[in-house]
C-alpha cells in the first residue's frame, strides 16, 4: 500500500492550498480516508474523514467552514481544499487510509 501526498507549500495567511493523496496497493472503494496533522512536539490530530462513498464526512471543530475533504474512486485520489488559512494550520499534514495505512506527509506553512 502507498499513499502519496502533494500540494503542500508556503502560502500566505488567508490563502488556500489543495492537498492531494494518491492512494495504491488497495481496494480504494473499500476505505473511509482521513487527513492528519502534526506540529513538533505534539500528537498527531485529525483534520477531516471521509466515508467510502464520499457522502458522510467529519471536521475538527478548528477547520469547520474553511476546509473541504473530497474523493473521487475511479482516480484513487483524496483531496483537501484549504481556505482561509492561518498559521494555526501550519503543520505536516498527513493521509491515512482506513485506520492502518499512512502516507508520509507534506508540510503546510502558512506565513507572510
């Protein structure tokens, strides 16, 4: 299983980033998807979920209203459209597929 994330990058504050996680080595369908995130020195927590169908999703409370978790099944691929940024989002954001398989991140700065 490889889950490749992308999109990440140095943005400003009240701007948008897209991340991207590619995922293969699995039956996409059969997954609900999560996206992650890690500053140093603390836990990782979860940032939006996502079902299998793409029907039911979840957000943290701190990125309700800004940030939008999507999935398309025929492109294996999960996004999450971030806006209206601020430098409490700066992290390494992660992908997780199910509940056993992650990706390796990609760093999210924002900052003027």
């Amino acid at each position: 299983v490889q889950l490749v994330e992308s999109g990440g990058g140095l943005v400003q504050p009240g701007g948008s980033l897209r991340l991207s996680c590619v995922a293969s080595g699995l039956t996409f369908v059969s997954f609900g998807f999560s996206w992650y995130r890690q500053t140093p020195g603390k836990e990782r927590d979860v940032v939006a979920t996502i079902n299998w169908s793409g029907i039911s999703t979840y957000y943290a409370d701190s990125v309700k209203g800004r940030f939008t978790i999507s999935r398309d099944n025929a492109k294996n691929t999960v996004w999450l459209q971030m806006n209206n940024l601020t430098s409490e989002d700066t992290a390494v954001y992660y992908c997780l597929a199910g509940r056993d398989f992650w990706g390796q991140g990609t760093q999210v700065t924002v900052s003027s």
